[in-house]
C-alpha cells in the first residue's frame, strides 16, 4: 500500500505573515483574533478578487503556498473542510433580505456564501478539472479532508492531492456565539492550561496542505493513520489504546501528543482525561497561537508536521515540562463540545 | 445626460468593486463586458439590480442586459427613456 | 460480483410523499408536488413555486417524537425521518454492530431557524439554543445521535451535488475496508435564504418547471431528504441481507469553468461520467435510464444534453423528475438515488413531467409517459454551483 506524505504547507493565521512556530515573537491571543491578510495582489488578479470572500482569498492564498512549496502542480484532487464556510457572506446576504425586506438582492454574497465556493474558486484558479470535495462537519471538518486525501492516496490510482481548513469570523455570528458562551468574552480570562471561563477564544484562518504518495527533499511527515467520529463507542482509553495498537504503536512509544484544548473550562475535561493516560508525554498544544476555530485543528496539524522535520520542540508549545528524546510518532487529539472527534497519526520520515 | 454617465460610473464602481479603476478610465463607449471593462456575467445579474434599486428600472429575463449593458453610453440612454425613479 | 456495494435499505420525504411507496406511486401516477409556498413568509410568494413538504415542524416534531427541548432544525428533522426509514427498511436493530457511518450532506443547515429567529435572538433567549444547530454538521450530528449511531461522521456540502457525493465517499469507504455499512444521503429544507439566492441569480421559475423542454424558465425550488443504506457484500452474505440493489459507479469531476453556470459543451459532467463508467467497468450503452439532473433551467439542461450527447452514441430512455419534487438542491441526487432503484426494481422509467417542444439547439426527448423496460443499469447526474459535476451508476439486485 502507498504512503501519504506531506510535502507542502501554506498557512494565513492569526500571526504575521511568514510566521514560523520557531519565531521568538507570538501575538498574543485576545476574546476575538482576526488573521492577518497577507497582500493577495500578486496571486490574484484584481478582476477575479473584487468579488472574494476573505476564506476564499486566505485559502488561495495558503493553497499556493503549500503547492509552491511541494512543486505540485496538478493536484488530482482539491478538498476543503469548513466549519461555516464564508459566514461573512453569509451574514452579508442574511443582512440584506431582513433590511431590503428581500429586494434588491445581489447574488454576489450568495455566491460566496455557498459551502463549497473555496474548493470551487481554488478550482478555477488552477484549472483544476479533478475531484472536487468539501466537508463541513464541525470541528473535524478539515479532518474529514485529510481522510479523504488520505484514503484516496492509499488506496485509489492518485499521487498528489490537496487540501486544506479554512474559517472565517463574522461580526453577528459572533455576537450570536457570545450570546450562548461559546466564546470569550471581552476581559475574560484566558488560560489554556487552567481554563477559569467558559467559551473559546474565537479565530479564524487557513491552512493548506499538499499530500503526495512521493517522498520528496521537502516531506514534512507522513500521515500514518486517522480516525474521525462523533462519538466514542467504548470509554475513552480503550478507543485511543486500539486506535495505537492498531498502528503498531502503544502509549509509550509516542513521542508528542498535540491536544487541540481550548481555554474553554467546559471541554476541559476531555482533554484532561487524555492527558491522564499520557502523564509520562510530552504534550504539546497550539491554540494559543492560532485561537480556536473549527478548522484549527489544521494549524495543529501544521505545528506537528514542523516540529516532526526539525526535530525540534519550541517552548511555546510545551503543555507539560516532558522534553522529548525525539520525535518520531505524534498523535493529535482534537474535538468540539464531546463530539467532531479525530485522532491523527504523524511519523517521521 | 453627462452627469447620469458620472454617476452610473461611480455606481458600477462602488457596487461591482473596480478597486483600481476611476471614472476617468471607463469611457462612454467602452464595452463593459468581454475585452473591453471585462465584466461577466455575475456582474449583469448586479447591474440588472443596479438598475432596479436606482432607476425603478425591472428587467425580467437577464438577457434583456445584453443590448442595454453594451456600455455606459447605451445604459445611460435606455435609464434616461424608462426610468421610474428619480 | 460480491464485493459490490449494496445497497439495503432506503428512506424519503418529499413533496411528492412521505415514504418510498407514496413516492414511487407519485412518479408512476405522474402526481407533481410542485405548490404555491405556505410554510414561509415570503415577498415572492406569488412569483415562484415551490416542492414543499406540507408538514409544519410541529408536526415533523411529533413525528419523531422529539423532546420539547430539542434543538433539531427543519433540515435536521426531514433528515432523521429519512434515514430513520431506510435502517428500519434494511431491518437494522444493532446499529453499531458493525463498523456504520454516516455521511449526510446539507447545503442549507440550520439556515431557515437562523433566518427566522437571526435578529432577534438578543430579544428572545428562549431561541437562542437554535444558534449552534445553524451549522451544517450539526445536523448530520443529530441525525447519527436519532440513529444512535458512534462512528465515522461526514458532512458533505457541494451545492446541488451534495449527495452524490456523500454516496460516493461512502461507497468507497466500504470498498476501501473501513466501514462495514455507511448511511447516506443529504437533507436540505427551504428556506428564505436560498430562495433569494437562487432569486438573486434570475433562475428560479414562475410557474411550473419544464425540464428540456425549449420554453424552460428555470428552476422550481424544492425541499426533502432521502438516505440509502450501503453494506459491504460481506455483511449482506453474512446476514443474509436483502439487496435492492448496487452501487457500481461512480465519478466527481471539476467544471472549472464558471462561479455558478456550467461550461457550455458540459465538459464537467462528461468527465464525471466517464470516471463513473471508469469505475463501472461498463460501456454507456449498457445504461437503460439516465435520471438526469434536469433542472429546468436554460443553462443546466443545454449544458447537460451536450454532455450526454457526448457521451452517448445514442441516448439512453432519459428523464428529470424535477418537476415532480423540484429542485432539492443536497438532497437531490439522495432522492434521485432512491427513483434509480425503484427504477431498476420495477423496471420502470419515470415521466419527466411538462416536457412540449424540444430544445433547437439538440433532439433530445425525454420520456413524458412512465415507461416499463427491462433495467439493468441506471445513470444518474447531479450538478452543482462551483463547478462540481457527479454521476452516480446503479446496477440490478
């Protein structure tokens, strides 16, 4: 059976652009965390851009990033996962047929607010007439993308693929998630490794990736395995102890585990149970640095793939005092509210 | 008749966000789809409402924007002729 | 031929009926659910027409018999009604006895709550517990939790093509070896906001829609939600399941062409079929039905004819069955699955209905007549917004 690998990453995030997981200098995370727009106008022609959501331009923009980066030039295969899409659009529309008591509506924002328009523009910025997917369930959105590519990699006749993770933060949306505690608050306190408070600190981003079955110079990591689920069949343990057995791997043998916790005092608990059965680990997290969203667990993916070339493993992302001896085997551990569940699998190459 | 073509410009500006255009660069006669301005077909469906929201003016079947949006010199003529709102 | 993905069981609502046989009797009794719209309060009431399910969700509470508390969406509701039907039609009763996923797909969500209760959810916090359900996972995640379904979860949202997708991923996991039986399918309920939309875009029809035919004005919106049951050969050896019939085929293709219209030679769509006949390991004339997607509007059905023109020397017995339960955006291709197995169940083409003058631009006539011929294979096309083109083949029990 073939491998998947990845061998480029592109990301916009909440950080400067460029931003390296080993920069000394991080933005700190606020209740709400807009990303940082990089300049768009050497990729995308202004006659095409005029009509963007800022999820599609942030997506072309760590698209080609990730392309660029793994020298593929014709992925067989373009798949997105996103939590809600280009809400900003969304709202825009929702907006105008409540105060236009549904007139004068133009299909611009329409357009832009459809689920698969990111998939679908990348797609017609790259002429890119293959398999063309996109998935929106929740937290493990972009995770339902990876297993996509990584099935298909596996198993089907395709060598390169690309996918990616994208959300975006919309004004109303936000005050709605704030009316239900989903997210911080202005003055809350946030506090990833104790959280006193209830709510996420709300981001938004993308984060591209370009999977081949070809190991190249450039290979981050390998992609050993995945699981994505809604709920958990057996107690939590056991699901992971089997999800490891199954890869030949047990507790001990992995080297990080990367939690996607994220200051919310209500999901704590969660992730501090895996933390239990892996006292001995180093744990990493990175939410701190890109801010919760539904698709940030993208951005785990990103820092895994980093510290896992590099062999290195910055303070910053230090969940626990463990230092690793290496890094060979990681496991990202990520969820929303118990559910959107999935368990990813990294090794070294 | 020149201060309705400034205006349409600065309309088509603002609602089809040109970025980088000015009125001074859009002339009367220039086609606004294909070579010339490079609209498409999305920004008819937006100029039919433009029409519509300002003008008074309702076009039913979108095709209908192909004679009338050729350039600002035709739009302009056809607003001035059928225009309910003022 | 027993590593096929089979299909076991089947579920629907739509505006042509409430089960597959209220289905099934529409299609052959040419009994259209195209209506004037009643359940939403629209200012283009007068000027569309509607495939409305005529339950309240008062009444599609009761039906399932949720909680006073839930938090359950249109979309949500009609999705756990259908798929409840096709695990009880493929007489499931350990759910996760197996390796089961679900894959659903939704374009809409919880839109038409948010669109109802948007403004003011700061003056009425009774409605607030609505705000979370707006995402569409949130509705395939009640939908496995009516089910009482752990496991692998998808949403799926490629506009218009949405749940052909789903079926497609599903098909291929069983293939592939991780699942055992996967639910799949979409659910999409009407909505302000998609009206609008589709308003916005000057494709919605005034009256009734005529797909193919040369006078086509465009598009009736609809509303339902069907899912099919896919189980591996091996469970349905093991259980002695009863087979309706197969998923051979399958092909998702890019457009690349255009935002929201389809390339005018249906370069997509000839490509998604050619990788489901690819898959198939079948030549386009072994097809007896093409379900076609058929939208009625002038873009779509000139774009699709050509396509199939392309691909076939001579074109299979062909029909939409949008004008019977309008255009249901996700749920579409979940319906039109269900009318490709009812077709090859009983050997029946379906009426493709309001079809007069043929288009100039091609001869293509569609069956206006429900028709009885042997069917061994049936094609079925869904088209979506952004370009994504699917087809879907079926093949006999």
């Amino acid at each position: 059976m073939k491998n998947c690998y990845i061998n480029g990453i592109g990301s916009v995030s909440i950080q400067a652009t460029g931003f390296s997981i080993f920069d000394a200098e991080i933005t700190t995370v606020q209740n709400v965390n807009k990303a940082q727009q990089p300049s768009y106008k050497e990729l995308i022609a202004p006659a095409m851009s005029r009509r963007m959501a800022k999820g599609v331009k942030m997506s072309i923009y760590a698209a080609n990033k990730a392309l660029f980066e793994a020298k593929m030039v014709d992925p067989q295969a373009i798949i997105v996962g996103t939590g809600l899409g280009c809400i900003e659009d969304s709202e825009k529309f929702l907006d105008a047929i409540i105060e236009n008591e549904e007139q004068f509506l133009t299909p611009t924002a329409f357009i832009q607010s459809t689920h698969n328009t990111v998939a679908a523009q990348i797609a017609l910025l790259l002429q890119c007439k293959a398999y063309n997917f996109t998935y929106v369930n929740g937290a493990n959105s972009f995770e339902n993308a990876l297993f996509d590519a990584f099935m298909q990699l596996k198993h089907l006749d395709k060598e390169n693929i690309l996918i990616g993770g994208v959300d975006e933060i919309a004004p109303y949306t936000f005050s709605m998630f704030e009316m239900v505690g989903k997210v911080k608050r202005v003055g809350d306190n946030i506090n990833f490794k104790k959280p006193e408070t209830n709510g996420i600190p709300l981001a938004e981003g993308a984060n591209f990736f370009a999977l081949s079955v070809k190991k190249t110079a450039n290979t981050y990591a390998e992609v050993v395995d995945l699981l994505v689920f809604n709920d958990f069949k057996d107690d939590e343990t056991s699901t992971i102890k089997a999800f490891l057995e199954k890869n030949n791997l047990s507790v001990n043998t992995i080297d990080v585990i990367v939690l996607g916790v994220n200051a919310d005092a209500v999901q704590q608990p969660f992730y501090h149970k895996i933390q239990v059965l892996f006292t001995e680990t180093p744990q990493a997290y990175y939410q701190h640095i890109s801010g919760s969203y539904d698709t940030a667990s993208a951005f785990g993916l990103k820092v895994a793939a980093e510290i896992i070339r590099s062999q290195s493993y910055p303070e910053k992302l230090k969940y626990n005092e463990a230092q690793p001896e290496k890094i060979e085997n990681i496991l990202l551990v990520n969820q929303n509210n118990l559910t959107d569940f999935s368990f990813v699998l990294l090794s070294k190459c | 008749m020149e201060a309705l073509k400034k205006e349409l410009k600065e309309r088509i500006i603002n609602v089809l966000n040109l970025e980088d255009i000015t009125v001074d660069d859009i002339q009367d006669t220039d086609a606004l789809f294909g070579d010339g301005l490079g609209l498409d077909s999305i920004d008819a469906l937006e100029l039919i409402v433009l029409l519509d929201k300002e003008y008074g003016i309702k076009l039913a079947d979108p095709k209908q924007g192909k004679e009338i949006f050729q350039s600002i010199e035709t739009m302009a003529q056809y607003i001035a002729q059928n225009r309910t709102k003022l | 031929m027993q590593n096929r993905v089979a299909i076991t069981g089947m579920g629907i609502i739509s505006s042509i009926g409430n089960t597959v046989e209220e289905n099934f009797n529409a299609l052959i009794s040419k009994k259209a659910g195209i209506s004037d719209i009643e359940l939403i309060t629209t200012r283009h009431t007068n000027e569309i027409k509607v495939g409305e399910i005529k339950l309240t969700n008062e009444q599609l509470q009761q039906l399932l018999n949720l909680p006073v508390n839930n938090t359950f969406t249109r979309t949500s509701m009609l999705g756990a009604y259908a798929a409840k039907q096709a695990v009880n039609n493929a007489q499931i009763t350990a759910i996760n006895e197996v390796r089961t996923g679900l894959i659903s797909s939704t374009s809409v969500g919880g839109m038409d709550f948010t669109e109802k209760h948007y403004k003011q959810y700061d003056q009425y916090p009774e409605y607030q517990k609505y705000i979370l359900s707006h995402n569409a996972g949130d509705s395939s995640n009640k939908i496995a939790d009516y089910l009482g379904l752990k496991g692998f979860v998808s949403t799926i949202s490629t506009a218009c093509s949405s749940a052909a997708n789903a079926i497609m991923l599903g098909a291929s996991m069983i293939e592939n070896g991780y699942l055992d039986r996967v639910i799949v399918g979409g659910t999409d309920s009407l909505s302000k906001f998609t009206i609008n939309g589709f308003k916005t875009l000057m494709i919605l029809s005034d009256t009734y829609n005529t797909p193919f035919d040369q006078h086509r004005k465009g598009l009736n919106l609809g509303e339902a939600a069907a899912y099919l049951v896919l189980e591996s050969g091996e469970v349905v050896k093991r259980q002695n399941k009863h087979v309706l019939a197969y998923v051979c085929g399958y092909g998702n293709a890019n457009d690349a062409y255009h935002q929201t219209a389809s390339s005018e030679n249906g370069e997509g769509a000839c490509l998604a079929m050619k990788k489901a006949f690819e898959k198939a390991g079948i030549q386009p004339g072994e097809i007896n039905y093409i379900n076609a997607h058929g939208t009625a509007t002038p873009n779509n059905d000139l774009s699709e004819g050509r396509a199939l023109l392309r691909i076939f020397n001579s074109v299979p017995k062909f029909s939409s069955t949008k004008a019977f339960t309008g255009h249901t955006l996700a749920a579409a291709a979940a319906i039109e699955a269900v009318y490709s197995v009812l077709a090859l169940q009983n050997n029946m083409v379906f009426p493709n209905l309001n079809f007069k003058t043929p288009m100039e631009e091609f001869h293509l006539i569609p069956e206006t007549e429900p028709v009885k011929t042997e069917i061994n294979y049936v094609l079925s096309n869904s088209f979506g917004f952004g370009g994504n083109c699917s087809t879907l083949i079926f093949a006999k029990s």
